[in-house]
C-alpha cells in the first residue's frame, strides 16, 4: 500500500511537468514551432517568478526545521518574499522598455497571484501529508497553458496571466481549507532562518539562469539531428526534477536527512530518461556511441546535482556556491567553444568536466568529514 501511495503521488507531482513534456512532443511532432516557442517563453516567465517569489516553500522549509523553528522560519519567508516583490518592482521599468505589451497584460494577473502566495508554504501541505498535492497545485498553471496550446496552437500574455491568477487562487483556497492557520506575525531572531534562504535560493537560481539560457542558445544557434538529441536528452533527464524534489520532501518530512528514498527515485528515473534518448536515436540517425555519451553526461550531472543538494542539507552552502560556480564557468566555456567551433560537443566535454568537479569537490569534503572524525 505505501508503494502505491508514493506511485499515487509521484503521478500527481508530475502532472504539470509531464503534461509540458508531452504538449512539447505533440507540437514538435506536428510541426508547430511557433507554438513551441509562444509556449516556452510563457512557461519560462512565470516558472522564473514563481520559482523566485515562491522560495522552494516546501523543499527549503523541511531542511530548515532541522535547524530553525517553525515561526522563525515563517518570519523569514514574509520578508524574503517582500524583498522579492521590491526587487520586481524595481525591475518593472526594464521589463516595460523591453516587452510592454506583455508587461502591461500580466501585470494585474500577476500582482494579485504574487499577493494570493504571499503568507503560503508548501511545507504546511507537506505537514498534512499532501506533498502531492502541494507539487501539483504549486505548478498548475502549467496545465491550462499546454492544453491551450495543444488546442489553440498558441499562448498569449492573456492566456498566461489567467492560469497564473487562476492557479493561484486554487492553491490559496487548498490553504484556507485543509492547512492548519498558522498567524503569519513577525518574530525576532529569524536573521539566520533568512539568510539561509536567500543563499539556497541564490544558488538555485543561478543554476535556474544558466539551465534556461544554455537550452535557449542551443537552441537558437544550432540545427541538426545531434543538437536535437542534445536538448531532448537534458529536457528528458530534467523532467524528473520535481519528481526528485518530491522524494525528498516526504524523506525530510520523516525527519531523516538520508537520502535512500530520493536516491533510489533519481536512479529509476534516470534509467527511464536514458530509455526515452536511445529510442530517440535511431530516427535521427545519431550513432550509439555518442548516445552513450549523453547518456553519461546526464547521469553525472543529476549525480552532481544530488552533491550540491547534500552540501545544502549539512548548511555547508558555501561548498554548494563552489560547485555550482564550477558547472556554470566550464559550461559557459564549453558553450562559448561550441559555438565558435559549430560544434555542441564542445559544450557536452565542458560541462561534464564541472559536474565531475563537483563529485571531486564532494568526495574531497567527505574525506575531511570521515578524518576528522577519526579518533
């Protein structure tokens, strides 16, 4: 039964990332590119917001119970998520310059679906035991924003807006029903709580900027059957993510700071994402030694990116920074020599030199830690 329950809600957690891997598939696969694009840089907008107001609410809230209380930790949501408003106040101006069509539609939509998210946690679900439902209700908008264009064949600013109003009108009300209110009033000594979630959240978000603008360039500057491969194999390892993400909720929600559940989880989902680019291979003629290669280069980069996640949840986030800062240099470099040279392997070669950076960088650590502890 609790295998069939975590099935249960692995199928829900994926509803919104796998429903954006499928309409993807259909519009490639029926030749609709602008929809493709209108698609992604909606998806990309709002999960850029989302993700950086949100906080990672459920994630970051379960490692910092291991070492701040629950108040403490609200507190400093309250003022992370206000210090996230201003900074997008203040770069409304730009964003008005550069699209103000789109800046004028999705502001309202979006100022009152930032508003709707402002006192919630996904960690409150999670403490019902909903984590489930949290991933699904925290990612909604993606639903009605691929089934608009599957069916319509294009997304609008319009369109994006409501899902983002919508959404998030649905989880707030999720909140009021089943979550127990908790008062969102300010509380001393939540300085640390804060930091803390600022350095996690500014370490994934510079590997959120640099996963989407590495896609994008790879997308733009190359054409071909290997680069297709390329950004469908990072694409297909990367719809695990909130699946992963998942696991690890329901390990911390335990209290447990192993990672067996979640470790186990990657490795299955990896195996079926090395499936998925090997079927891909053949039609687009690609030889099987380099899918082994892609194969390999992703597999190390999830590898890398559960090391980051482990520095997190010891709070050795400086070692995180290092690591992350490794990926982004090499594969910046690599990107840079791909270009120049037509080449997307360069970038492979270069970015799997800094993921195996960062399980040196790991290793090297948890040596220290194993010496120290040596009588």
């Amino acid at each position: 039964m609790k295998a069939a329950r975590h099935i249960a809600g692995l199928a829900l957690a994926a509803a919104p990332p796998g429903s954006l891997f499928l309409a993807q598939t259909w519009l490639v696969a029926t030749g609709q590119a602008d929809a493709v694009l209108s698609l992604a840089k909606y998806v990309g907008l709002l999960g850029l917001v989302f993700f950086a107001f949100d906080g990672s609410s459920g994630l970051i809230p379960a490692m910092l119970r291991l070492r701040h209380d629950h108040a403490a930790m609200r507190s400093a949501y309250l003022v992370y998520r206000a210090g996230i408003a201003a900074l997008l106040v203040t770069v409304l101006p730009i964003l008005w310059h550069v699209a103000p069509a789109d800046t004028a539609t999705l502001l309202p939509f979006l100022a009152i679906a930032l508003l709707l998210r402002f006192p919630l946690l996904d960690a409150d679900l999670d403490r019902r035991g909903f984590q489930h439902w949290a991933m699904l209700l925290q990612n909604g908008w993606m639903l009605p924003l691929c089934l608009a264009a599957v069916l319509g064949g294009e997304i609008t600013a319009e369109m994006a807006g409501h899902a983002a109003l919508w959404s998030s009108a649905v989880l707030a009300a999720i909140h009021v029903l089943f979550v127990r209110r908790d008062r969102p009033t300010m509380r001393a000594g939540f300085t640390p709580a804060l930091v803390e979630i600022t350095t996690i959240m500014g370490t994934q978000g510079v590997g959120q900027l640099y996963g989407r603008a590495t896609l994008f360039v790879l997308g733009a500057s190359f054409t071909g059957p290997l680069p297709a491969l390329i950004v469908y194999a990072k694409q297909a390892f990367n719809a695990a993510g909130l699946l992963v993400a998942y696991l690890r909720r329901i390990e911390l929600t335990r209290h447990r700071t192993s990672m067996g559940l979640s470790l186990t989880g990657q490795a299955n989902l990896a195996l079926v994402a090395g499936i998925l680019v090997t079927l891909a291979a053949p039609p687009l003629g690609v030889s099987h030694g380099l899918v082994l290669a892609l194969i390999a280069w992703q597999s190390l980069e999830k590898l890398s990116a559960t090391a980051i996640y482990a520095f997190q949840l010891q709070n050795r986030h400086r070692l995180s920074l290092v690591g992350l800062t490794c990926v982004c240099v090499l594969g910046l470099t690599g990107l840079a020599l791909a270009l120049m040279q037509t080449s997307p392997l360069f970038f492979v070669a270069f970015e799997t030199l800094g993921y195996g950076a960062v399980l040196s960088l790991w290793l090297w650590s948890t040596k220290g830690q194993a010496e120290k502890v040596r009588p």
